[in-house]
C-alpha cells in the first residue's frame, strides 16, 4: 500500500527507468522547465548507473525516440522514460557483468525491521492485563520474542519480494514502451516501401513504352528528310543524323538495368517479408514475455504466506487464560504452552519456508532479467532489418530515378520529328524578325539623320538673320549644332541556317539604305 501510494505521488513527475535493472529516478517537474528530457537522462544514467551519453537509446510511453529536440510535453501523460544500454544490445558482449548488474541490489539483507503491522501484532500478545508476576505473562513474552525473531526471518524476503515486483512493472512497461517502438518503425517502412513499389511500377510501364518505341521512332525520322541546305554526303534524312549504334547501346544498356533493378526489387520484397515475419515473431515474444507471470507468481505467493503468518498465527500464540483469575492456573499455563510452542514450530517453518523462496524468486528473476535482455537484442536485431531494408529501397530509389532520365532521353526520338519540324519554322520565323528587325533600325537612323538636318538648317538660318548682330561677349550658348546621330545594333542570328530564297524583306531594307543614302548628301 505504502508502494503504490508514492506511486501515485510520484505520477506527476517524469520517471527516468533503467529498463533492465528496473530501478527509477523520479525527476521534479521544476527541472523539467530549464532542462530537456534526454539532459536529465543522460545526466542521472552517468551519475547513478555510470553509463556514458553515447550508449543510451531513450524510449518515452508510447515508443517514443526521446532526442535533443523532444520536450517534457511530448512525453506523454506517463512521463515514463526508459533507457537502455546500447552496449549490452549486442549478443558479442560479455552478460557476466551484465547478469551481475542487473541482480545488483536483488539480494536479502540478513536484517530487516519490522513494519508496524507486524510490530502492532505482537505487542498485542502481551496485553491481555496479567500481572507481573503471573507465569503466564512470561510465556507471553517468550512466544511474542521468538515469534518476532522467526519473522525477522522471513522479512528480508518480503523486502525482496517487493522490490522485485516494482522492478518488473518498469521491466514490463519498458518492454510495452519497446513494442510500441518496433510497431511503429515497422509501420512507417510498410509505408516507405508501398510508396517505393509504386513509384517502381510507375517506371517500369514507363520504360516499358518508350523502349517498346525506339524501333518505330527510327522509322519515323527515316521518313523525314532533311533540308536541302542540311544534305550532305550520306545525310538525306533525320535518321542519318543521330548515331544509331550509340542509340542501340544505349537502349541495350536501359534494358539491362531495368532487369537488374527488377531482381533487385524482387530480392528487396523477400527482405521486407523476413523482416515483417521477424517483427511478427519477435512482437509475439514480448507479448509472451509481458504475460510470463513466474515471477509475480512467486512474489505474490511469498507475500500471501507471510500475511498468513502474522495475521493468523501470530494472533494464535497468545495465551489464553480466564479473565476472571488474578492468577493464571499452572495446568492451564502449562497446556497453552504446549499449544503456543506447537504453533510456534508451525510459524519457524512456514518463516524458514519463506526463506527458501529468496533463492527461488531471485533465480526466477535472473531468468526473467535473461528473457529481457534477450528480447531487447531480438528486437534491436529486428530494428537493424527494418532499417537494412529501408536503406537498400533508398539505394533502389535512385536507380528508379535514373531510369526515369532514361526514359525521358529515349522521349526525345519520339518528339524529334515534330521538333524538327518546329525549328526549320522557328528559322525562318527568326530570319523573318532579323529582316523586320533591321528595317526599323534603318528607319529610326534614316529620321534622325532628317531631323538633325532640320535642326541645323535653322539654326544656321538663326545665326545668318539675328546671331551676327549680337556682342561677342554676350554668350548664350546658341553657337552649337545637333551632333551626328549614331544607332549601333550588335549583329546577332548571324548563324542561322540559310534555307534558300530571297532574304525576307531585303528589298524594303535596301529601299530604306538608299533613301538613307540620299538624305545624309
């Protein structure tokens, strides 16, 4: 009772557990507010249990991964964090030093006080209001003494027993914590590998088109023939432009890797199917070992005996005398004794039972420690094939993307046709515009040169009327004329192909020069 009550007092704090030992250290909600979780953590596994920051793996209620980053709102409405020794994970490692910590504490002290309980219940064999010196106050006194040195027997037990049952509540909720995790991780690969088959499928039909084209595309641009200006020796169509053997190699080559990737997705899809069957078979032993009630079984029975003990014999062992007698019958005295002693044997061996129950419960928790750990190296084995898997999928994943650049560089002889159609107009479109383009340059020139000209016969005009009748030294700024114009265009398109024809608009571009020309004499 005492237990669970300062459970209950400590619900409102976070509980850093070392899942292994079972042991808890409660952390005030004070140091919650200035320090992160996993600092707390790492501070109490190397103060209290001597474990360096980089062997920790820290799970929260839930699975949660407590990292750097995860505040004490995210932890749950437990507040339960479990830590476990990344080092004791692997099956190489030495379990001596293992199995010794973990029994580290587990072992009954020779000593152990009484509880009020059981001190309340000896003290009551004493008064029944006897006199001092009544011969049945001394047997008394004598039954309630050995009485109390047979429970001290037995008491170290039921400490242990105790001990051992908080333990495995943190070992099970630890291992609740572990199957959560594991459940989760394994959900989020199912997810990652769905989306990853899927985009697979969407590559390989689209491989599966284009390659399933390339014959048809070279027969396509077989059909289109070049332009005259394009035609050379042994170049008379768009087919005799691209290199057809480098196209087959090429095309041989996409062939090749997408068989390789469809045996790689193959071989990745087997993996996945061991992990999920090792996660199934792993998951079921943890539930197996949340369910082992072995070792409850034999704290519970130790307890039961030993409230047996105090609460029925001890009662018993008081004598029983008449209330009426100031002095208790030797005959009478000399019966309860026999009876009391009797059942005083009675309780030494139910106490030296309980004693041998240390042994029992103690090798029953160093099988449980054992499962645990063994479970815990089974699922971080398991966790280690989950994550294999994943990484080969993002390794196929670039694979996947490199045959979608294929696939769209296998496109281009689809579209080659259609393309080349479109550059022989853009060429012409573009000499179009050069031709249009350099007739407004020679426009724009031809009406500055005119303006200037204007400009300048009147005020030369100005000058020849009114100008020469005023002082030199009056300077108005009127003496200058109107530059020569300037409209430099950087050459540009010069390389287009020449199809043949006049140049378009060269005759309006040559009227316009000549009339230029005639303007500027």
């Amino acid at each position: 009772r005492l237990w669970r009550a300062s459970r209950r007092a400590r619900s409102c704090r976070m509980r850093i557990c070392h899942s292994l030992l079972g042991e808890v250290s409660d952390v005030d909600d004070q140091e919650l507010q200035w320090r992160k979780p996993l600092h707390l953590v790492q501070q109490a596994a190397r103060e209290r249990w001597h474990v360096d920051a980089d062997d920790l793996i820290v799970l929260a209620d839930g699975g949660l991964v407590v990292g750097p980053s995860v505040s004490a709102e995210e932890l749950g409405h437990g507040r339960n964090v479990f830590f476990f020794v990344r080092s004791a994970l692997d099956p190489q490692a030495a379990s001596s030093d293992t199995l010794s910590a973990a029994v580290c504490g587990l072992a009954p002290v020779e000593e152990e006080a009484l509880g009020e309980e059981e001190t309340a219940a000896l003290d009551a064999l004493t008064s029944c209001g006897l006199g001092a010196d009544d011969p049945a106050l001394e047997a008394l006194q004598g039954n309630a003494a050995e009485a109390r040195r047979r429970l001290l027997v037995a008491r170290p037990v039921v400490v242990l027993a105790a001990r051992v049952e908080e333990r495995l509540e943190v070992q099970r909720l630890a291992a609740q914590a572990v199957l959560d995790n594991l459940a989760s991780h394994r959900a989020t690969c199912t997810k990652s590998i769905g989306l990853f088959l899927t985009k697979h499928e969407r590559a390989q039909e689209r491989i599966d088109q284009h390659l399933g084209q390339v014959e048809a595309s070279l027969s396509a641009l077989r059909a289109v023939a070049l332009h005259p200006a394009l035609q050379a020796g042994g170049r008379q169509t768009l087919a005799d432009v691209l290199p057809r053997d480098k196209i087959m190699r090429f095309t041989a080559g996409v062939q090749a890797e997408k068989a390789r990737l469809v045996q790689c997705v193959g071989k990745l899809k087997q993996e996945d199917s061991q992990a999920q069957a090792w996660c199934d078979q792993v998951a079921s032993k943890v539930q197996q070992f949340l369910q082992d009630d072995s070792v409850p079984a034999c704290a519970s029975e130790v307890r039961r005996t030993y409230t047996r003990a105090f609460e029925e014999m001890v009662p018993a062992l008081k004598v029983r005398v008449p209330r009426q007698s100031a002095v208790a019958d030797a005959a009478l005295v000399l019966e309860e004794e026999k009876r009391t002693a009797a059942l005083l044997e009675d309780l030494g061996a139910l106490c030296r039972d309980i004693r041998a129950e240390a042994v029992e419960l103690q090798m029953r928790w160093e099988r449980q420690r054992a499962s645990f750990l063994q479970r815990l190296r089974e699922v971080s084995y398991t966790q280690s094939t989950v994550r294999a898997v994943e990484r080969r999928a993002a390794l196929l994943e670039e694979s996947i993307n490199a045959q979608h650049s294929h696939a769209r560089q296998l496109a281009h002889l689809q579209k080659m046709p259609k393309a080349y159609e479109k550059a022989l107009a853009e060429v012409d479109r573009r000499r179009r515009f050069r031709a249009r383009y350099t007739a407004q340059v020679e426009q724009a020139r031809a009406a500055l040169v005119k303006m200037a000209e204007d400009e300048n016969a009147r005020r030369r005009a100005f000058f020849s009327r009114h100008g020469c009748h005023l002082p030199a030294d009056l300077s108005l700024g009127l003496s200058a004329l109107v530059p020569a114009a300037t409209l430099d265009v950087a050459e540009f398109d010069a390389q287009l192909l020449d199809l043949g024809g006049p140049e378009p608009g060269a005759s309006s571009s040559s009227a316009s020069a000549r009339a230029a020309a005639t303007v500027g004499a």
